[in-house]
C-alpha cells in the first residue's frame, strides 16, 4: 500500500469515542469522601504535606552543595541541622517572654474588661434600651433559664498530646530528611511507570515547574515575612517593648503572614489587645495596631506585588475558600499549607492541556 493511500486510510479512521463522564452525583459524593479522608488521616497527610513542601524548599540548596562535591546524604544532613538548630535558637529567645505573656493575660484581661467596657459603655446603653423595649412591647414577662456548665480540666488529656505533638514533629524531620535523600530516585521510579514518552516528559516538566517555582515563592514570601516581623520588632522596641518581647510578637506576626488575609486580621487583634495590655492611655494603645496595619498595606500592596509579579497571582475569593477548606480540616497548619498547595494546583493545570482554562479560574 502506498503513503498517500496509507495516510488516506488513516485519516478516515474514525475518531476514538469520548470517554464516558461520571454523574455529578458520583463527583459530589467521591469529592466528600475525599475531603472526609483529608480530615479523618490528618495525623498521617499533614506530617507528609509539610515534609514535601520542607523538602521542596530544601532541593535548590542541595543542588548548589552538590555543584562543590558535597554529597546528597551529607547536604541533607547539614541542611536539616541549620534549620533545627535556627529553630531552636530562636525557640529560646521567645520561650521566656511567651511563657511571661501567658502567665500575665488573665490577669491583664481583668484589667482589660473595664477598660472595653467603658468604650462600648453607648452601644451596651443602645442595647439595653432596645432589650427593654422589646420586653415591654412583648409584654411575656418571661425570664430566661441561664444555663452554667462545669468544665473539667483533664491533666491526663495534656500529658497524652505531648508525647503525640513530639511524635508529629520527629515524623516531619525524618520524612523531609528521607524526601530530600530519596525523592529524586523516587520520582525516577515513578515517572519509569509511565507507558508513553510524552506522559514521562509532561510529568518531569510539572515536577520540575513546581520546585522552582514553589521553592522561589516561599523563599521569597519568608524573606518578605522576616522583613516584616523584624520591622515590627524594631518599632516596638522604639516604642518602648523590651527587645525579647519585641521579637515574639515580631515572629508571630512573621508566621500569620504566611495566610493572607486572615493572617493578618489575627495579628491586627493580637497588636490591639497588646497596645491596651501595655499602656494605660487609649492613644498610645493604638500605635501598634496601627503601624503593623501601615506596615501590613506596604508589604502587601506595594513589596510583595512588585518582587513576585502576577505569575503566582491568585484569586482572592479562591484563595478565602481554600483557607476556609484548609483551616476546617487541618486547623492552623492547614492555613500555612492552603496557599503553597493552591499555587501547585495552578502550576500543574497550566502545563496540562486543556486545563488551562481552570488555571485562569485560580488568578
């Protein structure tokens, strides 16, 4: 048979049939059973998501020890040792001043509540007036039943969470070790699995995007974040906060950076019941509040849009959804995760075509 004929042949060739579509009921109950399997084996994926992403952080460093003759094995374990021991480091800076705030908050609280009180005095006046009316013009006369419940604390439950706390963290050391050794054989082994070339290639090129890509946003968002606790820090020790309490509040907020949005809705609470903690007067009370919100629209509007661009823009109202996902199943650490793991979808639906159209979705 001849090549025209041949190629004839095979453009006549019927189109290979679509490939059949679950229900959207089938879809809706698999993506609940997902999502209930996230939250049911927190204890095993969370420990993994942070390992992965510690190790994906971690890879670039490799590679640059690996160009000076440092193996993989010994990098890693220098790699590892320079993070704990930063960690630790800094662990004991904050341990005193944390372990002073939280000995001082419910005795500061009882000094704080009058002090609310008489803020909100016109507003708590508004409501009783309005409370009264009501009761008047409805005329039961019916009193409501306040209901008291005894909560017993249980020493046994503390000393049970903190051999679990510790075995949570170990498992994240030794699996971000183990993923920095091991993850590139293991994703050779993985992508050989593979049937077709073109599978094989598309896989390296996805894995390879978000190590990069991934690696330089979290790099550059703990640079930014650092800049910005350690610019805190250094207002409020002008301000008059001794330097190891300057620098709790200056990490603490460095770390609720990390989730947007809500992130710094809970740092600006934390700065207003420190400023009325701290000082007695409503003016200076304010200042911290208001220059970490000053401090805050600088990073957020101007440093962070400029350094990293629109590449790894996202949307806001996906970006909220995820955090709300994230935070309901994984708590705080899921916050951490949400938008690390909302940049890898991206990434992935970009380089897949025909998925790009949901990329665009997420900016």
């Amino acid at each position: 048979m001849s090549a025209p004929l041949a190629a004839a042949k095979h453009d006549d060739a019927p189109p290979p049939p679509p490939r059949p579509r679950a229900p959207v009921s089938v879809v809706v109950l698999a993506a609940l059973a997902f999502g209930y399997t996230l939250w049911a084996a927190q204890g095993v994926v969370v420990p993994v998501l942070l390992a992965m992403f510690f190790a994906l952080v971690g890879n670039p460093i490799l590679r640059a020890l690996r160009r000076v003759w440092i193996p993989r094995f010994v990098g890693a374990l220098l790699v590892l040792a320079l993070g704990l021991t930063a960690t630790v480091l800094l662990g004991r800076q904050l341990v005193v001043p944390a372990s002073e705030w939280m000995q001082q908050v419910p005795r500061e609280l009882q000094v704080l509540t009058p002090k609310l009180k008489e803020m909100a005095a016109p507003m708590q006046r508004a409501n009783e007036a309005a409370r009264t009316f009501a009761e008047a013009t409805d005329g039961s006369g019916t009193h409501r039943v306040q209901m008291v419940t005894i909560r017993e604390n249980d020493p046994w439950k503390r000393l049970s969470a903190t051999p679990r706390l510790l075995a949570s963290v170990l498992a994240v050391v030794l699996l971000t070790f183990f993923f920095m050794v091991y993850g590139e054989s293991l994703q050779r082994h993985a992508i050989a699995l593979l049937p077709h070339r073109h599978q094989k290639r598309l896989t390296v090129g996805i894995l390879q995007s978000i190590e990069m890509e991934i690696s330089r946003y979290v790099l550059t968002i703990t640079v930014i974040n650092m800049l910005l606790g350690a610019a805190l820090a250094g207002v409020l020790v002008w301000l008059g906060i001794a330097p190891q309490e300057a620098l709790l509040w200056g990490t603490i907020v460095a770390l609720l950076n990390y989730a947007p949005y809500v992130g710094p809705a809970i740092g600006a609470v934390l700065m207003l019941l420190m400023g009325f903690v701290t000082w007695n007067e409503v003016g200076p009370s304010l200042l911290p509040v208001i220059i970490y919100v000053a401090l805050q629209t600088l990073e957020g509007q101007l440093l962070t849009p400029i350094i990293l661009g629109r590449r790894m823009a996202l949307s806001p109202l996906i970006l909220i959804l995820a955090l709300m996902l994230f935070g309901f199943l994984w708590g705080i650490l899921g916050l951490l995760l949400a938008v690390p793991l909302l940049a890898c979808a991206k990434l992935v639906l970009t380089r897949i075509e025909g998925l790009e159209g949901w990329a665009r979705l997420l900016e």
